[in-house]
C-alpha cells in the first residue's frame, strides 16, 4: 500500500471524527488517514476551561447566517469548531443528552428504526467516564471523562436557589430520568482540565503505527468513480494531494462542513450544484433541514463587584492562572456556565426551554452587543430547544476554500417566536426570585415588562443568537428524497462513503449537542465495522 492509500479516510477530527478514528484504529481495521482543516489542540487556552472566549474567536471557522428580515437583517454567528477535536476543542463543555423523547421522535416520526432512546444509551454509557453517575444511565469505563465542577461560583449557587424558589426541583442530574429541574451541568472536564475527544479518544492512537494525522487539510472533494467513494483530494499548505481509501471515506466535517463537501463532489440539489459549477453525480438534499436552537439573553446589572467581570485582567489574571497553573483548581478550571435550568414553559410534557446561567454578562461571547458599557452583572441565556423553522446551506463557489452560505430562516416558524417569548418571560421571573433579587440591581435588557408581548418579540428579534448547535443538513433517513443517508449512514446511492457527524439528526435534541455527537458515532462506526 502507498504512502497516499488508506484503508479509511476520516474528513474531519471534530466529536465525531475523532472517535470514528480511534475505533477503527482500536480494533485493527487497517490504515486510517484522519484530515483537519484547522491546527493542533495544544493551546493552554484549549486546557483551560475557562478559556472559552478565547478560544471561540481563535479557532472555530466564520460562519454566519446571511441577513434575514424576520431578525432584522443581522448575521449571526454559527462558530464551529477548526482546531483538533473540533467543537468539542472550543465548546461550553456542557454534558447534556436532551430528552428521551427527542430520539423516540427520530424513530418515530422520521422511521429512524434503531435511533430511539433505548437504542442509542448503550452508546451514550459506551462513551462516558463518569466521576460521580452511574447505574441505569451512565458509564464509566468510556473514555470521554464527564465531571463536577469543582469550583462553584457564589452567583451560581444563588441561580440554583431562585430556581427551587420558582418551584423547580433541584437535580444533581440533568440526563438521568427526568430533565426538568434546576441544577449544575456536569462538563467533559478532567482534573480542571477540557476533556474535547482529541484528548480522550484520539490520544490513545496517537501512537499507533496505522494512523496518519494531516493537519491544516482542506478537503475539496470526495473523488467518486462510478458511484463510488475511492479517495479525497485535499489542499494542504497551499498544495492538491490526492489520498485513496480502499474500504469506506468518512465525512465527518459537521452540520456546515459536511454538506459542502458532499457538494462540492457533486452529491447535492443538482440545479444547485450546476449553478456554481459543480457536475452533479447524486441529486439529494443535501444542505437542507438546517436548524439551530435560538437564544435570548436576559442581562442585569449587579449591586456588588461580585461577577467574573475584571477576572481576566491585571492581578485577578495573574492569581487566577497561577491556581490553575498550580493545581488545576479555582475560577480557571470552570467552564463558567456552570448552572442551568430546564422548564416545560407550554404543557407539552418535557421541557421546551433550557437556561444557562452565566455570572457575567453576556458580551463574553459578544463584545459589541447588550452591556457593553456595563461592568459587573448576571446573564440568562434562554433557549428555545425544539425549532420548527428549517433553513438551507449552500456553497458560494466550487471554490474548496470558500465557507457556505448559511440560509438559517431561524423565525420563520411563529412556534419558535412563541417559543423564545415564553422562555424570556421564564427568564425574568426567575432573575425575580429572592435569591437573585439580593444581588440583582436592574435588569436592563429587556426593558420592557414581561408581559408586553409586542416588546418582548421586538427584542428577541433585535437580539437572538444561534446556540452554535446546528444540526440536520445531511439528515438520516429512508427516502432519498427527504434524506441523504440511510439508517447505517451511507449516502444513497454511493458505496464506501458515509456521514457521521451531528449533520446526520433529523432534528435537534433538546439540549446540548456533543453528547449526542458522540453517542451517534460510537453507534455509527460500530456499524462501519460490522459492515466492512
């Protein structure tokens, strides 16, 4: 076997990718070459948990939804990760696996058979290296290490009272039987360092003599002979490589990575594809179904100097990174949104909002936005968690280096507009219980009262994000027509080329992504080896 012939060729070392790779490697299915388009993961910003800021605006690639009339023509960051272990490198680190019934619906009401609840906890357990879980729901002999936060912010604990005060129950455990509560995430976190799955499933391999890692590799296409995947021509340093895979190509790239490379190799919507200058081989639909859950974030200034705010500066800098440096302990070693609260805000009998509790305000992850001019104060980042509305994601250009056009449609669905109203109206009664009230100074945004519905729906419009958790553009399924792979995860119509990646759900859990990510290819890829 050359040098440039593989037995497989992963495209993508994200949460799926990287464990894809290390399953092939551990049980000896041959030569695996593992492509990233972004560069290693040994930044100390990566370790650190509260290195999220940094990290998002270094290495995740520049999406954004093109501008929309329904959120008045503002693009909106969609960040995904470009760095060794993908989104999980850059990621909250939050564990959550949403709800049971979310997968019981890609079973259901996608005829997804084998995708249900039941069906995928093995591979959820399979994967996880609990610290404190176990029993029914919860592994602990995986490799992802998920833990406790060690440390606790004092604004964190007082999240958690207002959320009993509100009348939710607490919960030490928000992917066990029930979701709706109030609590602390566990985070993929080991020893106050980030856990990503280059770290826990990658670094096993990373000596194994079957392995090629190629960093900074941009795959321009999956090379296709007679409907079927022989091999992938990348760019690398500037340069055109072509690479063979005699068993099975692995697009692993992401809900934005993966569709266009398929296009880009002519699988997608033919006129599409035709109109950019790519020769069609499979007419799918590819790019469609995008979604991502929709935040709003409810901001208020604090009576005491008591927030994260300043932490990342001067001497509060240098003894916080010393803690760390030193035993890995302390405000550092925190992923920061170390709180949140699930809530059934409509009666459809499991939660359709999640917050997340930062004790900070929210220009962490947007320096321009609400609170720019504020120093110490708390944020809740309201959730939406099961959008209606379905966008597209398209290529600009043949052009490999180009990013996509990401058409998110995000309102279109009144649902999703009612949806975010509720979970802000939830949002404000709960910055109004006792516990938070103490510290709370004024809630600045919204300025309107919760029950002027009007305003309310002018802010989320004015102000909504994505959640970074786009999913569904290459979504599993039956029917060629509505899907573009089937229920093992090959792409219709193609051999040897499957996705395995977040891009393969036919709707989003509710909750965070990664976990799931995970899970689905830990199923996926034992599937990979038993059909080999």
């Amino acid at each position: 076997m050359s040098n440039n012939s593989f037995d497989y060729i992963v495209c993508g070392a994200g949460s799926a990718g990287c464990v894809v790779t290390s399953r092939l490697l551990e049980n000896r299915k041959g030569r695996v070459l593992l492509l990233e388009a972004g560069g290693n993961d040994d930044s100390i910003l990566i370790k650190m948990p509260a290195g999220i800021q940094e990290v998002i605006a270094k290495m995740t690639w520049e999406y954004t939804t093109e501008p929309d009339v329904k959120t008045k023509n503002r693009r909106m960051s969609c960040a995904q990760g470009k760095v060794l272990g993908g989104s999980s490198s850059v990621n909250g680190m939050i564990y959550l696996r949403g709800h049971s019934e979310d997968y019981d619906e890609w079973s259901k009401k996608y005829d997804c058979k084998g995708w249900d609840f039941e069906s995928l906890l093995p591979y959820f357990k399979k994967a996880e290296n609990n610290e404190t879980l176990s029993g029914k729901y919860h592994g602990t002999e995986g490799p992802l290490y998920v833990s406790d936060n060690h440390f606790r912010h004092p604004l964190s604990r007082a999240f958690i009272k207002a959320g009993q005060e509100f009348g939710l129950n607490y919960l030490n455990d928000f992917n066990g039987k029930s979701q709706q509560g109030v609590g602390f995430f566990q985070t993929t976190t080991h020893n106050g360092e980030r856990a990503s799955t280059s770290k826990t499933y990658l670094q096993r391999e990373r000596d194994n003599k079957n392995l090629t890692l190629r960093l900074n590799a941009t795959v321009a296409k999956v090379i296709i002979e007679n409907n079927k995947a022989t091999g992938v021509k990348c760019i690398i340093n500037g340069k055109e490589e072509i690479f063979t895979a005699t068993k099975s190509v692995v697009v692993s790239a992401g809900s934005l990575g993966s569709p266009k490379i398929l296009m880009l190799s002519g699988i997608g919507p033919s006129t599409h594809l035709q109109s950019v200058g790519v020769a069609p081989i499979k007419d799918l639909p590819v790019g469609k179904n995008y979604h991502d859950h929709m935040h709003v974030s409810v901001n208020a200034t604090i009576k005491e100097p008591i927030s994260i705010y300043g932490q990342d500066i001067g001497i509060h800098k240098i003894k916080n990174g010393l803690k760390w440096m030193l035993n890995k302990t302390g405000l550092v070693s925190s992923n920061i949104l170390e709180a949140g609260a699930f809530f059934d805000t409509n009666n459809e009998g499991r939660p359709d909002v999640q917050v997340h509790f930062l004790p900070g305000l929210d220009t962490w992850d947007d320096p321009s936005g609400l609170g720019k001019d504020k120093t110490h104060g708390i944020t809740f980042k309201n959730c939406h968690l099961r959008p209606r509305s379905r966008g597209t994601v398209l290529l600009k250009s043949k052009n490999p280096e180009d990013i996509v056009k990401v058409n998110g449609n995000l309102l279109n669905d009144d649902y999703d507009v009612q949806g975010l109203i509720r979970a802000t109206q939830f949002g404000i009664d709960l910055m109004r219980m006792p516990s938070l009230a103490n510290y709370v100074d004024q809630i600045f945004s919204p300025t309107a009262d919760r029950n002027d519905i009007k305003s309310i729906e002018e802010f989320i419009r004015e102000t909504c994000k994505t959640t970074y958790h786009p999913v569904g553009t290459c979504r599993m399924g039956n029917n060629p027509k509505d899907s573009v792979v089937d229920l093992n995860l090959r792409v219709h119509g193609i051999k040897n080329l499957r996705v395995i990646d977040c891009s393969v759900f036919p709707s989003v859990p509710s909750g965070n992504t990664n976990a799931p990510t995970i899970a689905v290819a830990e199923k996926a890829v034992e599937l990979l080896i038993q059909q080999s």
